[in-house]
C-alpha cells in the first residue's frame, strides 16, 4: 500500500524526532491535523525531558480526545501561531486551548489540571490562592535545566537555552 504525496512530503519536512512519532508507532502523539477538537502543546521536540512529559501527558488523556502536540520546531507552529516567538517557546510549554487562548509554563500545567480527569487531584493544590507565582517560579527553574535533567537531542546548537 502506498501512501498519498501530501503524507509523503509531511513525513520527510518532520525531524527526526517528530518522525519517530510517524503513523502506526506505538509513541505516536496525536496530530492537530487529525484533532480538530483538541487543545494543542507546543513542546521543545529536541528535549528529551519535555518528549517524556508530553508521552505521560499523551497517557493522561484517557481516549486521546482532549490533546494534540506539535514540537516548538515543527513549521506548524510559525504558521498557526505567529504571535509565539521563538524565545517565548524555548522558555516554557504552551497549551493553545480551543478558544485560541494561550497557556505557557506553570499557567498550562495549572490549565492541564482543569482539562485531564486524572490531574484533578493536583488542582487544588495547583489553584491554591496566592501560589502562582510560586508554580511559574519552579517552573522556570526546571525549564531552564531541562537539558541537564534528561540530556538533548539537538546537535546543531539551534536549541541552547538563554
């Protein structure tokens, strides 16, 4: 069976990492192209740790109807999003709900515990009056040390945090 010219030029435009997610994978992470009705995270496709949190994320949303995921280096999102720039996307996560809004850093993970079943248990705590600015502060200082957390995957420098 072959498959349709339009796959085939999505598939070789895809990095390495986001092919290693090609159709028929077991990692695959469901596709905003295939998921109209979902909310979209934006990760750093290059960083192992946030590809291990957006995979615990994908087995988080129970059904697979809730989230979509694009790496931060996919065209996608230049295209789709303009307004994000690319310091602003290698700084935090975005979530982009289905009203457009978005969401980035310790404000997604907070939004994300609102969104999945299985993270309400972390919302209260999540929500408690006057933490978050305590969340986005912990938030920072992981997404600034995530390379050393879980190494990088990125040979070309394109991906160095400021």
């Amino acid at each position: 069976m072959s498959s349709t010219p339009t796959t085939d030029a999505k598939m070789a435009s895809r990095s390495p990492v986001e092919a290693s997610h090609a159709p028929g994978r077991s990692s695959e992470l469901p596709d905003p192209d295939q998921c109209s009705a979902c909310d979209v995270v934006i990760y750093d496709g290059h960083c192992n740790f946030c590809k291990a949190g957006v995979q615990s994320l994908r087995k988080l949303d129970w059904g697979g109807n809730r989230l979509a995921f694009l790496s931060l280096h996919d065209e996608r999102v230049q295209q789709r999003y303009p307004d994000l720039t690319h310091e602003q996307l290698m700084d935090q996560m975005y979530v982009i709900d289905q009203r457009g809004q978005r969401h980035g850093g310790a404000d997604a993970v907070r939004y994300l515990s609102r969104r999945l079943p299985i993270l309400w248990l972390a919302a209260p705590v999540l929500h408690l009056p006057g933490t978050a600015k305590l969340w986005r502060r912990l938030y920072h200082e992981i997404a600034k040390r995530r390379y050393r957390l879980a190494g990088k995957s990125c040979d070309t420098g394109s991906c160095s945090i400021r």
